[in-house]
C-alpha cells in the first residue's frame, strides 16, 4: 500500500478531531495531484473532501484524460463539476463533438482556460464554453488561425496570453473600424459615409475594456500592437512580447519596441509551458516561470517589474531614456 494511503489510514482511525483530519489530507492534495489521488481511495467521507480539490483544475493532455472524465461525467450527478472546476486546459486528444459534452459540465464557472494545439484553430472551442467570467485565457497553435472571440467569454477577461502562429486578426481589425466610425459619429454632425456594423458578434468595441495584461509571441506581436493598443483596450495596463532564449531577433524586436515608445511594452524571455500554468493556477509558487502569478512571480510580475523601473527589455540597452 502506498505511504500516503498507509498515513491517510492512520490519521482516520485515529483520535485526530474531525476538522483536522480535512484540514490534513486538503493540504496533502492540493500539494499533489498524485498523493490527491491515492488519498480519494482512503475513505468515503475523505473522498468527499479530495474530488473537489482533484478536479478544481483539469487538464486534458492525452486521450485516456478525455476517456476518463467522459466517463466520469456519465455518472456524476448533473451539476456536480458547475461549483468545482475553476481552471481548465485542452489539448489536441480532445475532439469538437467531445468538447460539447465536456465543456457544458465543466465550464460553467472556469476563470481559467488554456487551448493548447498543434493542428486545430484553438478558438474553435470557445463558443462552447458556458463560463461568462473568464479573466484569464491562454491559446496556443502551430495551425495558420483566424482568431474569433465569442462576446460573452470576453466580457471579464483581463488576461490575454496568444502563443506561437501565425495567426490572422479579421475579427480586431473589424472592431478597431467600428471604433474609429463610432468616434467619428459622436465628433462630428454630419452622417459618416458608412455605419458601423450593429452586430454584437462582429464587433469588439467594448468587449476588451477589461483587459489589463496582454501577452503575445514574437511572430505576431507587430500585427496586434496598432489594433490592442487604447482603441480597443483602454484599461491595457503591459503588452508583452515572449521570446525564447537565445531569440536571433531580439535585438531587432527592442529596437521597434524603443522607436514606438509605448512604456505599457516589455519584451519578457520565457518559455510558457503546460506544466508551468498548471503549477500557477494550482498556486504552487515554487514552479519557475509560473504564468499566472502575481507581482514579481511569472511574466506578469516581471513585465510588471520591468515597467515600474522604465524598462522595455533586459540589459543596459533596454531602458527608456528619461
């Protein structure tokens, strides 16, 4: 038997108070997923405190994932994941018609999701997603995409992280024409030559007013930076620029960054990974280069740090003249 089950045996048929006992094993669980685990086989009235934390966040790596928590769902009362799951990530071994089924038990109150794919549109999944407070989304692909955003998953997202491309931006372009007509409605009194466009579902007028902290690759970020900036982003607080180490075009990225002199832009070395944004949203601190932490941890708080001390990239070089 395992020693975390053998300790888990221990404590339960022991005198340890009741309170203390789920006080113990919620801590051992949410310090690792592997000993939360074995921890749900110790008893039932345990199992009842481990599933909560096991499935607070999902990530969908492979295949028997997928198959495990369909079948999970199958025989899970209705409801049962709605006030559990806060954090979920896919993967390429999810299908389209499995992501129906999925996204509709799980989703309804994620604040967190990552879409990572090597071979699909990552935004394909999101008119699926129920969750209408999301802050914080990730998407990653190698596949040419059309980004769309749903309206409705944008409404509270204050962080944006878009990985690797090359992606096409139809949906921001459309949306900073809107704004440019509607500001040229509300400046002058004759009638523009043509009307913005009403439909809420091709516009992004206002769907961007929370965002705050934007992330993007260093293949893309040229063609975002004119479209996110206060047109469409108003409360945009850093816009960071992700290369990997030892990036050839760094140098040629700092210096575009220096001649469009927005102090919000920072250029942050980082190599984001599945494994880092679980270790974040889980709140273990210790992971290195953890995304989604706070101030001074990931590359919020190093994007957050270089901006207080008026720096848009690393070394001597990479400060704003005064």
């Amino acid at each position: 038997m395992a020693i975390a089950e053998s300790a888990g045996i221990a404590i339960v048929s022991g005198r340890v108070p009741h309170e203390l006992q789920r006080s113990i094993f919620e801590t051992a669980a949410r310090d690792d997923t592997k000993v939360a685990r074995r921890l749900a086989f110790v008893s039932k009235h345990v199992r009842a405190w481990i599933e909560p934390i096991l499935y607070e966040c999902i990530i969908l790596r492979s295949r028997r994932h997928v198959s495990a928590l369909s079948d999970t769902i199958s025989i899970k009362p209705k409801g049962f994941f709605t006030p559990i799951v806060h954090s979920l990530a896919i993967g390429d071994s999810l299908t389209l018609a499995q992501s129906k089924t999925i996204l509709a038990a799980c989703s309804q109150n994620i604040v967190n999701l990552a879409v990572w794919s090597n071979t699909r549109n990552p935004t394909v999944f999101l008119p699926f997603v129920k969750s209408h407070c999301i802050r914080r989304l990730a998407l990653r692909s190698h596949q040419p995409s059309e980004l769309s955003f749903p309206p409705t998953l944008l409404a509270s997202l204050t962080h944006l992280m878009i990985l690797e491309g090359p992606y096409t931006w139809f949906q921001l372009r459309e949306a900073a024409r809107n704004v440019k007509l509607n500001n040229n409605t509300t400046s002058t009194t004759k009638c523009p030559a043509t009307t913005p466009d009403p439909n809420p579902n091709t516009t992004t007028t206002t769907q961007f007013n929370s965002l705050s902290h934007f992330a993007v690759s260093p293949q893309t970020w040229g063609l975002t930076q004119p479209l996110l900036n206060t047109l469409l982003a108003p409360n945009l607080k850093y816009f960071v620029i992700l290369v990997p180490s030892c990036y050839k075009a760094k140098q040629v990225i700092a210096e575009r960054v220096r001649e469009i002199g927005d102090r919000r832009m920072v250029i942050v070395e980082c190599e984001v990974t599945m494994e880092n944004w679980e270790g974040a949203v889980r709140g273990r601190e210790n992971l290195k280069g953890s995304v989604w932490e706070g101030e001074e941890k990931g590359v919020w708080g190093v994007a957050a740090k270089m901006v207080r001390e008026g720096r848009f990239a690393q070394g001597e070089d990479g400060k704003w003249e005064l």
